[in-house]
C-alpha cells in the first residue's frame, strides 16, 4: 500500500519555525530537487498574508519568488492555504481583488492547489460558494480542511456534519487539520473513521504539528485507519512546532508494510543544505519537543505563544505569562470555544493579556472580539455557547455602535486602480499596492537590491568563491591533483 506526502518545508515548516522568515534564494536553493522527490503537491508561500512578509520583512519582491517557484518546479503541485481575504486580520477586500489576485497566481503557474479551513469562519455559508468554482475555473485542486480542537462543543457528532457540510463543493480531498497538534491515538481513532465514512470516498489527509510530541505515532495509526496522504517536512524545517520529518514518518510507514512515495535520496542533500542555511543565518533548527500537557489546557498554536512572549515583554508583564495563559482558557470559554488557529487565537490571547494587565476582565474590549459578538466571523462568532452576559456587555459598548454603523460596499475593480495609479500599472504591481496600502513599504523592498542567493552543493566552486570573500586575511587558495593545480586568489584579501 502506498503512501503519499505534502510537503509543508518552505510554507507551514517555515512558518512554525522560521517565523516565515525563509527567503526567495534559500527556497531556490533547493526547489529543483523538492521538484523531483515525488511529493503529492509541495506548499508554496504565495497567498497575501506572504506578500505583506516578503515586502515589509524581508525586503524581497513576490511575484518574483512565485516565478521562481514556477520556473524550478514546473510539473509539481504547488499548494498554499487560500480564501477571500488578504490579511486575517483585516476586513475582506472587494471579491474583485480576490479573484484578480488568484488569477495573476494561476498565470505565474506558482499555485495549482488551494487549501481552504471550513469550520473557521463561517466559509461554507459565506465565501464558498463563489470562491471555490473560481479556484476550479483557474484549474485548482480544492483540498478542504476541517480543524480540529478540543471543546465541549467540538464533538464527533460535530466533525460528522462538518464533514457532510462541504461534500456539495466536490473538493478533491479532505484533511484534518490539527493546528495545535492536539491529536492523540485514542482520540483519532474515534474521530477519523467518521470523518472517513461522511466523505463519501473523497481521500482524506492528515494535517498535524509535533506541538506535543505525539504527531508521528498519530500519523502512523492514520495509516491503520486509511489515511494514505500524510503532511511532512524536511529536516530542519521538520519537528518542533511543525510538522513530522518526512525522514522519520517514511521509514516507519516502511517497517509497517506500507511504500512511502517519496525519493528520500534525493531530499539528503536538500535536508543538508538547509540545515547550512539555518546554522549560516542563525536560524532554528527543528527538534523534537517534549510532551507538554499545558498544550492541551490554553491551546495556543506554538508561534503564537512564541509572539505573546513579545508582547507581554512590550507591556512589561513578562513575568506574568502563566497568569495570561490561565486567562486565555477563560476567555475562549467566554467567547463560545472559538477554535484556536488564525486570527482566532490572536484575538484571544491579546484579550487575555489586556485582562491581566489591567487587572479587570474586560474593562477593555478589542475591536476584533466587538465584531465577534457581532457575528461578524461567522458561525464561530457570537455563537448561543458564547457567554450571554459578557455577550450583552459588549454589544452595549460605544465601540460596539461606532463598528456596526460602518457599512462594507463592494467597490469596483476600475475604481480601486484609479486611487492606486490607474489603468497603466500592471496587475502585479497594482497588487502589491493595495496589499501594502501605497508604494512606501514597495519602494524600500526595491531599494533593497536582490535576494541573497544561497548555492546549493551543485555548484561548489562558486561557494567556494562566496566564502573566500569573507576571509580578507586569506590571499590564495591552491588545489592539486597531481599534475593539475588551481590557484584561486582572492581579491578580497588585505
């Protein structure tokens, strides 16, 4: 029996590891052979939430990391999370921007697989059934992913209509989605039989994090229960946070009968250049992490907690993060269970610290919790489990008046490209525009210069050449054998 694999590396692996911070020139490095290793479909980082990364953080233009994805990994599927937004945080755009957006992708030939969450923010009633025939009009797999969690409402019965829910949109596989990696065998095996049996034979995947340390032995039972397409990454962009090792899960689906359908000799050499781009710029190396029960309690995806940290240092309470994470388990109790993955789980946890640092609860509100008891998010958002009381409080808030009064109107294509520099600037750069709300954060990406490149072991005299470059007390370099010699002589030198 075979198995099959997604690879999270330069999407989901860089995310949880990485802080998305991984470069146009380290996935080029690599992406040939990632290309040619026989995965399912690879993640790539080229939704919006990515474009404001790229531009703002790292300096570095889009559109031309999609182009390169396109160009060294032409016959492989390349997959991102999708849907109508561009940052989660922020209201949706006007629906045109989205489909220009995801059309500019599908020509790059950078995106041919869209992942959607379903059970997040109301998408089934809201933005599904025009969303996905685009996605299918542009030629795109459409992979649905339901998210687990752990909630008194968040019951088998629960997933069981989920499931049923999103079968009229014929996707072409379903996942589970375990953002938290909260997933234990025990609890899988009462859970993926029924989502299993409701798609109606629509393949299932299996999407976890080794949060809790537990994403492998989770994966292997899925293959016993027949799930036969796993979610991996490569070493060192693998473990930690992320996803299990496609290493580790292959060798152990082969001691169980099972062929992985992965060419783990050709990612050696990928798992080895990445790991000389992490130790070179500094950058986490995934290892496996010890099993943390508090996972389970406050239910706060790894980076998240890793960005309260910060905030909590900025308000000067750092020292009181078990109190905030005590907070958050009242909080989402509060609000209804909301399910703990983006922007959910942001929202909560800055309330929780507010909660603490003013030592009132709820003396102040976020906006984006006023537009939950609104039910602005969907069926998550103000839902009959949310507390009726605080429910109240918040509606009766001025806030909560000023934020209902603002209408949303859909704005025509033409008119945003007039206030943006009209009908003469390309569609990338229109994009970009609007993704980064002018041209200022755009001008300083471009002044920037080009992406560092970072060469891969097939062409190791032109690293050879890089590192010489740093050492200035190094004047020449030979190299001899036997009757042929080569001197390098470095420039650089004092």
């Amino acid at each position: 029996m075979d198995v099959s694999f997604i690879d999270t590396t330069f999407r989901d692996g860089s995310q949880s590891l990485w802080a998305s911070g991984m470069r146009t020139g380290m996935i080029e490095a690599v992406a040939e052979s990632m290309g040619r290793a026989g995965f399912e479909a690879v993640e790539v980082p080229v939704n919006a939430v990515y474009v404001k990364k790229f531009v703002r953080d790292l300096k570095e233009d889009p559109w031309e990391m999609a182009r390169m994805v396109a160009r060294k990994m032409p016959h492989t599927v390349k997959s991102c999370m999708a849907g109508a937004i561009i940052s989660p945080f922020e209201a949706p755009p006007p629906r045109s921007i989205i489909e220009l957006f995801y059309t500019v992708l599908a020509e790059i030939g950078a995106l041919n697989r869209a992942q959607l969450t379903t059970n997040t923010f109301g998408q089934i009633k809201g933005s599904f059934p025009w969303i996905i025939p685009l996605f299918k009009r542009l030629g795109f797999q459409i992979a649905l992913a339901i998210s687990y969690t752990i909630s008194p409402r968040h019951t088998d019965e629960y997933y069981a209509k989920k499931t049923l829910e999103i079968l009229p949109f014929r996707p072409d596989v379903i996942y589970l989605k375990d953002q938290g990696g909260l997933l234990t065998v025990d609890r899988l095996r009462t859970l993926l039989p029924i989502i299993v049996r409701n798609a109606n034979g629509i393949p299932v995947e299996l999407h976890s994090h080794c949060t809790t340390g537990l994403a492998e032995v989770v994966y292997l039972e899925a293959l016993r229960l027949g799930v036969r397409t796993l979610h991996t990454a490569v070493p060192p962009l693998a473990n930690g946070s992320g996803q299990p090792s496609v290493f580790s899960v292959a060798r152990n689906a082969r001691l169980l009968g099972y062929s992985p359908r992965v060419d783990e000799t050709v990612l050696r050499p990928v798992e080895e250049q990445l790991t000389a781009i992490a130790k070179q710029e500094k950058l986490p190396i995934g290892a496996p992490l010890e099993y943390d029960y508090a996972q389970y309690i406050h239910q706060i995806p790894g980076g998240v907690i890793s960005n309260l940290r910060y905030q909590l240092i900025e308000m000067g309470i750092q020292d009181r993060i078990d109190e905030v994470l005590e907070e958050v388990v009242q909080v989402r109790k509060d609000f209804g269970y909301p399910i703990m993955i983006t922007p959910h789980s942001q929202f909560v946890v800055t309330q929780a610290a507010i909660n603490v640092a003013t030592g009132e609860r709820y003396k102040l509100v976020i906006d984006e919790l006023i537009l939950f008891a609104q039910g602005v998010y969907g069926e998550d958002s103000g839902y009959p489990w949310m507390d009726q009381n605080l429910k109240d409080k918040v509606l009766a808030m001025p806030r909560a008046n000023e934020l209902g009064a603002r209408q949303r109107r859909e704005i025509p294509l033409k008119e945003i490209r007039e206030k943006l520099g009209g009908a003469g600037v390309s569609d990338e750069e229109f994009l970009l525009r609007f993704i980064m709300k002018g041209e200022q954060e755009i001008a300083a990406m471009r002044a920037a210069g080009p992406p560092k490149q970072y060469f891969n072991s097939t062409l190791p005299l032109v690293t050879l050449l890089q590192e010489l470059k740093k050492h200035t007390k190094v004047r020449y370099i030979r190299a001899q054998r036997g009757s042929d010699s080569l001197v390098i002589q470095n420039q650089s030198s004092d």
